[in-house]
C-alpha cells in the first residue's frame, strides 16, 4: 500500500488509503517519508501520514464518527498547542443563511468569557512589567464584563 501520488497538487487532492494491517501502514508511511520532498510537498506527507495512522488507529479501536470527530479535534488541540476551548469554521458555510456564522461565533464566545476572565485574572495576578496598556485594559474588560453578567 504506497501513495503513488508524487507532485504538491497530487498530494493535496489523493484521496488517503485507509490501511489494515500495521504493515500497510509503515509501507504507506514509507512511501511518503522515503523520497525526495520540497517545501510544499513535505505539508502533504505528513498530513497523509498523520490521517493513514488516525485512519488505521480508529479502524482498530473501532471507533465511532463522534468519538473519531473528538480524536482528530485532540490532534488538532495537541499540534496547535491550543489551551483554551477552540472552534473550527467551514467558510463554505458562508453560501448558507441558515448556518448563521456571525451567530455562532457570538454564541462560543458568550459561552467562553468565563474562562476568558479567568485566564485573563490569571494574567492579571502574575508579572505585567512587559504588557502592553491596551492589553491590560483588555484583560480588565473581559473581568469585569464577566462579573457584570454572572451577578
């Protein structure tokens, strides 16, 4: 099981093998990682064989679409080195009235001024010497609009 696709645009639009046996998937993740790569086609082997392992690991655990929708929001939690809660937005969403993007970015941003305020008391109980006064305002606010609205 090898990924034949060679070029940056290939690469981006191959469809990902879905591997069975640990052995198809060294050998897929072999045949991304063992030949020559530039800049752009180093992106796509390792997202491919990130999302062959992810893939191989689901189908053996046998996991389901919520659990598998949670893991791969992990991985994208781990990799980026995101503390605090995080949404993703589909712009294709944008061609739809009904997904309301606006709403539901006001909506997780309602529901996360709580932590909000309490990273940013965090920040402010801890050294300020370097932080700039615009960003200690906007510490304040989000303490103070938290308080305002949870009493």
């Amino acid at each position: 099981m090898k990924c034949e696709a060679k070029t940056e645009q290939e690469m981006r639009d191959v469809d990902v093998k879905w591997p069975k046996t640990i052995e198809d998937l060294t050998e897929y993740i072999e045949s991304l990682t063992n030949r020559e790569h530039d800049y752009g086609t180093s992106v796509y082997a390792m997202s491919l064989a990130a999302t062959a392992a992810f893939h191989y690991a689901a189908s053996k655990v046998g996991a389901t679409g919520f659990q598998a929708s949670c893991a791969d929001l992990d991985v994208l939690r781990r990799t980026r080195s995101i503390k605090g809660p995080f949404m993703i937005i589909d712009a294709d969403n944008m061609l739809y009235p009904q997904y309301d993007l606006h709403g539901k970015l006001q909506e997780a941003m309602d529901s996360w001024a709580e932590w909000a305020a309490e990273e940013a008391q965090k920040k402010l109980d801890g050294d300020k010497e370097h932080v700039h006064p615009d960003v200690l305002a906007h510490w304040r606010r989000l303490v103070e609009r938290n308080q305002s609205t949870a009493g």
